[in-house]
C-alpha cells in the first residue's frame, strides 16, 4: 500500500468515524408518566401517536390532544398508587382495549405479527439458497454437457461472446 | 369555467376508452391507422385532463365558491399559493391531480418513442390507456371535483347556489412542504405505471432481447426518485409541522409510500442481473408488476379508511373501486405471465455463491421480507379484527424493532455487493477487496463506541455506515487514480471524470453514499433527548449543552391565522446563539389549530422547540424541547441520492461520444496499459 493511499483511507475513515462525535448521551428528563405514555396509543383516533406523543394537531388549541393528556393523567394516577409499569400497562389495555397497543403483545395472536417477519427472512432465505444451488447445479451440467462434445457450434461461440461482452463491459 | 372543466374531463375519458378499445383491436388487426389513431387519442386524453387541471387552478383562485370542492377546500383569505395547492388537498382533486401526472409520463412516452419500438409501443400505449381509463372514471363518475352546490329551493326544484366564503384549507397542509411533498410522492406513484407498463407490454408481445429493460429502467429510476424525494419531503414535514419530535411514525400512509419504494430498489438492481447475464427475468417482471399493485394497493389504504391515519383522507367507498381495479390488473398480469412464461426463460446460470448475482439476489430478499413486514405490520390490525374480532394496533415500536435488523442487513450489504466480481470471486481477490473496508469499518465502530455510543443498533449503524462508505470511497480511489496517472488530473477532476465515463455506475454510489448519510442520521435517533415544561416569562429550561430563556410571549395577526408565539433565546455554553418563535397557529375558518415548531439545526444537532400550549390551571406556557442529534444528515443524504440518481440517469461520457460519431477510446489495451500492476482491474456497481 502506498503511502498516499494509506493516508487518504486513514483520513477518511477519521471523516466517517467523526459522524458519532456528534452524538450526546443524555439522560431522559421527561417524566415518568410520559414515558410510560409512549408505550399507550393515543385514543384520539386522529393519529398513530403514543399517549406520550400525541400532539395531533386538531386537538384543543391550549395543549397537546386532550384525550392524551387525560390518559397521561390516568397513567399518572396508577403510578401514584404504586403499580409497577407492567400493571400500568395493563390497566390502560383493559381500559382502553387491544387498540391501545402501541406494539402488539407477545402472546396470543399478537405473537403472529412478531414471528412473521422472522418466517419471511428464513423462508426467503431459504428459497434464495434453493435457487442458487439449483442455479449453480443446472452451469455445472451445461458444461459438462459442452466440454463433453468435440465441436462448437458458430452460435454458441456467438452467444459466448456476447455474454462475455455484456460481463465486461463497464 | 367549471363547465369547460368538467366537458374536458368527460372527453379525456371518451378518448381514453377509444385508446383502450381501439389499442385492443390494433394489437389484433396490426392495421398501422387504428395504431395511430389510438396514440393520438391517447396523447389528446392527456392534453384534455391538463385542460380540466388548469380549470380546477382557475376555479380555486377566481374563489369560486359556487363549487362544492372549493368550498371544502379553500377561503377568501387563504394566499393565491395555498389556493393553487388547494388542488390536491382533498380527495377528489388529488385524484384529478393523479391524472394530470400520469399524463404527463404517458405524453412524454407516446411522444418519445412515436416512432420507436413498433412491436411494443401499441402494447405500452394500451396498457397506459387503461390505467388513465381507470382514474378518470373516478375522476368523472365517482369522486368528480366539478360538483356544484345546490339545495332544493321552494318550488321542490334544485337550485345552484353560491357561498360568501369557504371551509378554508387544512391548517396542517398550509406550510411550504406541502406544496412540493405531494407532487413529488404522486410523480413516484404515477411513474411506476411506466414500467408496469414496458413489462406487461414485453410479456404479451413477447419483445425480443432486453430493450424494454433499459427502457423500463430508465422510467423506473425517475420514478424511484421522485417517490424518494416524496417520502423524504413528507418526512422534514411531520418533522417541522406535527411537533412530536421525530420524521417517521409508520403511520399506514408512511408505510404506503415505502412499500412500492422497496421493491422498486430491488428492481433497480436484480434489473443489472438480467442486463448483464440475462438472469432473473420472471422475477423482474414480477418485481416491476408488484410495484405497481403497491401503488395501487398504497392508494387504497390512503382512500378507503381500511386503516386509520392521520394522513387519510375521508372514508368513503372509493375503495371497492380500487380494490376492482386491482384485482383485474392481478388477474392480467397472471394471466400475461402464465401465457408467455417461457419468453421469460434464464439465459445463464450462476458459477458460484460468492459473486455479485448473489450479493444482489440477498439484497433482493432483504427488500422484499421489509416489504412484506411493514405491509403485515400495517394491515395487522385489520386481520387481528377479522380472525378474533379486537383490533390490536401496530405501533412504530413494532415496525422499528422489526425493522432496524433489515435495514442494517440492508446496509452490509450495500458494503458488501460492489466488493465482489460477477460470476466469481476468488478467495484472494475477496482478501483484497474486503481488507481495508473491513479495517475502516472497525476502526469507525471502535472510535464511536470510545466516543460513548453503546446502544447496539447504533454502534452497529455506525459501523457498517463506515464499511459502506470505505467500500466507496476506495472504488473511488482507485478508479481516479488511475485516470489521474493517465491524464496528470488532480484527484478532483480525475473523481468527475472517472463519474462522467461510468454515470450509471458511480451515480450509483453516490447514491450508497446518501444511503449511507441517511444511515447515520437514522442512528442519531437512539440518543433523542426531551424536556416538558411549564415555563413563565423570564423562566429557562436547559437541554443538553443549551439554555432556553423565554423572553416575552406575543401575539401576530395574519390574513388567515392568529398565532401565538413564543420568542425564545437559546444560548449554549451561555452565550447567545439564537431567537426561536415557537409558535400555535388559530385557523378561524376551519375552526382549526396548528403548531409551528422552531428548529434551531446543526450538523451535530437539532434544537427542536414546540409550543405546547397554555396550562388551563395555572395559565403558564408549556414548552417541549427536544434535542435530536443527526437529523440534519437524513436530509443532506437525501440531497446526495438524489443527485446521485441524477448521475445514474445522465448518459456517460464514452457513450455520448459513440452517439456523436467521435472516436471512442480503447478501453482494453489502453487503459490496462497505464495500471500498475499493483491495482486490479475488476468490475463494479453499474
């Protein structure tokens, strides 16, 4: 490696790695009930915010959407009665019912969401490798196929060509 | 005028039935007049609904309030730019906009290639035609922007009347964004009929070679763009206008527009499969056909309420009609596919799992498997309803938990593809290839978890980013390098130079390189920091490395809003550095509110202040800050592939001089000759 090529991947992978410098690790300062908020869906219907996020513009002019602050306020109110956050997150899904999710539960038919896109990527996977072996196996019978017959034929050379052609080309 | 508007409309759908009708029998008689007669039918359908377009614009801007959609849509006072922008803030408007677009792309086609491609033109042309067809007759029948009102008078007859004033036009539409956000998403939307179009057209007519692949990609990559620039316009938008503090909701709208942008990306390169080695064509065909039933399938979800979101527009039963349209161009495509499958046969077979093609067949499953997730995660709600009668919502933390691995699969393997040879790559040449990406990558993942980074997706993110982004800027180096022995350029101009000989190839990576900006901002999310507080004139609240003081609160009036402001002063490290006026905006005439966040943006960072309201109890303001660093590199990155695209899309400069008769240099000998020996000579991303 010359000294001018090691320099410039030095001084670019110093530009690149600058990028997290930038970052600021913080401590989150929003209380406690907003926090738990973003794990509720806002009930407003307007929107697709978390309770904790909601500022669905059409809501009251003096504040973020009341709905939202009223499910901030009842998130609040189990805090104060001491529940975990696990219970919180109950309550407001009994109250509020399974479109309170903000993801879906991990258990019942919940679960099928999570597990689909998993399937997908396997399945998919799966199917690529399929492919290619399937590919890979139909080259090598063609050229076992063409280094087993004496003569090449002016197509085949033609055809040869061209793809080597379109391979190379820039 | 609303007279000549609706006439012309009406027209434009006569001649695009007699496109259709007449396209069918030409295709069947192969009679040269009918051919011609339906493309000028076609091309005056186009000219027609550009006319309806323009009396719409006239109608909003004379206020003409005597039309039921002006009056839902638009005021006295609402600016002359809002008005003509009013066009595409309701359902039927937009709808009539939808048109106008796609008959812009089937005018510059018909046109084009008049004289062009007469095996496949009056395929494309009928096809074209029946997609138009499709859109005026809800443009005309179902969802017309024509009607007038009117009410029954004393004599039981019905009266046209007229309205002093109107309904005025969504608070949250009236900002800039929106005047270029929707254009830009529906010019993505609409461009992809293009190449449905092309590859349905190939399919039935059974066009020889891969001409309509280089047409079709070409068609698709203006439409990749536009839908790019769309979904990143709509992004800044939430950002700046919703006041929650972030770009990305995945709200069903969002995820609409990403869908067909998906497999359009996967397209754009399993499409160099097939160029290159003659591969992956039922696979290209069905890419581009799926794209289209996405846009279509987007469309729906937007029109029809199956999903609820803040973007929808009103519920209403449009939707059957999209979900009839769909199915018949399902059953076409089926039906075309089934017919002629063995037009679509592989030329090639694969030499070896470590080469490109497989690199881009990976690149193609990633795409596909956050296609279908976001898809399922959007229309989960709806099943959970049908298969146990509650609807369980899916919420952005499900899409990103979902997501974040894909996409950083995704970005491995941007890194990764352009590393390695078609047909084969040698175990010494991967140890080439792979030895200093692999070694900046890692030093960029050690130099941000030593800054502070731990959160894994981030530290991975930025990692990665690193890789992709050595992986380019070392095919760079090595491609001026070599021009630069060759001509005695600088590295700058040998860089534009070694872009201009090879636009496709080096505009792609440019576009990896947006890619990879977009990336980095993406990180920046995971150290999102917020403040919510009461805060009195004269009273601070401090964030990160800022101070805000609120200096006064005030009141402006404008033509059509009142807003209440804010006027903050930020200061960092306590000097001053800038006045924000956060602000909530009062709509009279919708009876509507909005706010208009103040965004104090850095490289670094965003100091994002909203105006939260008014505390009703103790008549303090509320303000929430947040601190969002990176953002700024979302929208820098989307600047760069755009660009990027625009490269791609420009001709290179070798074959800009093949067309022009001059004398193309050797490319073999010559350039081989001036290589040292130490750089190797080996095919890249084109």
């Amino acid at each position: 490696m010359t000294r001018a090529r090691r320099r410039l991947t030095i001084a670019f992978a110093l530009a690149i790695a600058a990028a997290p410098a930038a970052v600021v690790r913080v401590q989150a300062e929003i209380d406690h009930a907003h926090e738990l908020g973003k794990q509720i869906k806002c009930s407003c219907g307007g929107c697709e915010q978390s309770a904790g996020t909601c500022y669905h513009v059409g809501g009251a002019f003096s504040g973020p959407c009341d709905l939202a602050k009223t499910m901030i306020k009842e998130i609040q109110g189990h805090l104060d009665e001491r529940m975990t956050d696990k219970q919180v997150i109950a309550a407001m899904i009994k109250e509020y019912g399974p479109a309170a999710y903000m993801e879906p539960p991990k258990e019942g038919f919940g679960l099928v969401a999570w597990l689909m896109p998993g399937l997908y990527l396997v399945a998919g996977a799966a199917l690529v490798i399929f492919v290619i072996s399937k590919w890979r196996k139909r080259g090598a019978a063609a050229e076992t196929a063409v280094g087993s017959s004496k003569t090449v034929s002016p197509e085949m050379l033609e055809r040869a060509r061209l793809l080597a052609q379109k391979a190379t080309e820039e | 005028m609303d007279v000549f508007g609706s006439f012309a409309l009406l027209l434009a759908f006569v001649c695009a039935l007699y496109a259709l009708a007449g396209g069918i029998a030409a295709i069947l008689t192969r009679r040269p007049l009918l051919i011609k007669s339906t493309r000028q039918a076609g091309i005056a359908a186009c000219c027609l609904i550009f006319m309806a377009t323009l009396s719409v614009v006239y109608l909003f801007v004379t206020d003409n309030f005597s039309m039921a959609y002006v009056v839902s849509h638009s005021n006295r006072d609402l600016a002359t730019f809002f008005k003509v922008v009013a066009l595409w803030s309701g359902q039927e408007g937009s709808l009539l906009f939808w048109c106008f677009l796609l008959s812009i792309y089937i005018f510059s086609v018909l046109i084009t290639y008049r004289n062009k491609h007469g095996e496949l033109m009056p395929y494309v042309g009928t096809i074209l035609a029946g997609v138009q067809l499709f859109f005026l007759t809800i443009s005309n029948f179902v969802a017309s922007p024509f009607k007038t009102l009117a009410a029954a008078g004393p004599s039981g007859g019905l009266e046209y009347f007229a309205r002093a004033d109107g309904n005025g036009l969504t608070a949250v539409l009236q900002y800039p964004e929106m005047v270029i956000h929707p254009p830009n998403l529906y010019s993505g939307y609409t461009g992809f009929t293009i190449p449905f179009a092309f590859a349905l057209a190939a399919l039935l007519a059974r066009y020889p070679g891969e001409k309509w692949i280089h047409l079709t990609r070409k068609w698709t990559m203006i439409a990749w763009c536009f839908q790019t620039v769309g979904i990143l316009l709509g992004a800044h938008w939430a950002y700046a206008v919703l006041g929650w503090g972030g770009y990305w909701g995945w709200d069903p709208v969002e995820n609409a527009s990403l869908l067909p942008w998906l497999t359009g990306t996967a397209f754009l390169h399993s499409v160099m499969m097939q160029e290159k080695r003659g591969m992956m064509k039922v696979w290209n065909v069905w890419l581009v056909f799926i794209t289209f039933f996405l846009c279509i399938l987007g469309t729906l979800l937007t029109r029809s309420g199956v999903v609820s979101s803040v973007h929808a527009f009103a519920q209403s039963n449009i939707g059957n009609w999209f979900v009839g349209f769909l199915l018949i161009v399902i059953v076409v495509c089926l039906a075309a596919y089934f017919k002629n499958r063995d037009y679509l046969k592989s030329e090639n077979q694969l030499d070896s799992i470590v080469s490109r093609e497989s690199s881009f067949l990976f690149n193609n499953l990633v795409l596909l498997v956050a296609c279908i997730a976001v898809l399922s995660g959007t229309l989960f709600p709806v099943f959970s309803e049908w298969f146990t009668g509650s609807k369980i919502s899916v919420g952005a933390p499900f899409f990103n938990k979902v997501n974040i691995p894909l996409g950083l699969l995704l970005l491995f393997l941007t890194g990764v593809g352009p590393l390695l040879a078609w047909r084969k790559t040698s175990a010494e040449s991967l140890r080439r290839n792979f030895l200093w990406p692999c070694i900046v990558g890692l030093a960029g993942g050690i130099g941000a978890f030593l800054l502070g980074v731990r959160d894994f997706y981030a530290l991975t993110c930025f990692l990665l980013c690193t890789f992709v982004a050595a992986t380019i800027g070392i095919e760079y180096y090595r491609g001026a390098k070599v021009i630069r022995i060759r001509s005695g350029m600088n590295w700058l101009s040998s860089a534009v130079e070694l872009t201009l000989r090879n636009t496709r190839r080096y505009g792609g990576y440019i576009v990896h390189f947006g890619m990879v900006m977009i990336f980095i901002g993406l990180a920046g999310q995971a150290f999102t920091k917020e403040v919510q507080k009461e805060i009195p004139v004269g009273g601070t609240v401090a964030i990160g490395p800022y101070e805000l003081l609120l200096q006064a609160m005030d009141q402006k009036q404008e033509k059509n809003y009142i807003a209440q402001r804010m006027i903050v002063e930020v200061m960092k490290d306590h000097k001053p550095v800038m006045i924000l006026f956060p602000e909530r905006r009062n709509f009279p005439a919708g009876q509507e509110s909005g706010t208009m966040v103040a965004i104090y943006s850095t490289l670094r960072e965003d100091l994002y202040v909203v105006y939260a309201g008014v505390n009703q109890g103790s008549d303090a303001p509320t303000v929430h800050v947040f601190l969002n660093p990176l953002v700024k590199w979302v929208w820098f990155g989307g600047v760069v592939v755009v660009m990027g695209t625009i490269v791609a899309l420009l001709p290179s400069r070798q074959a800009a001089l093949a067309l022009a008769g001059g004398k193309v240099p050797e490319r073999a000998t010559g350039f081989a000759s001036a290589v040292p020996s130490s750089v190797a000579l080996r095919e890249g991303h084109d």
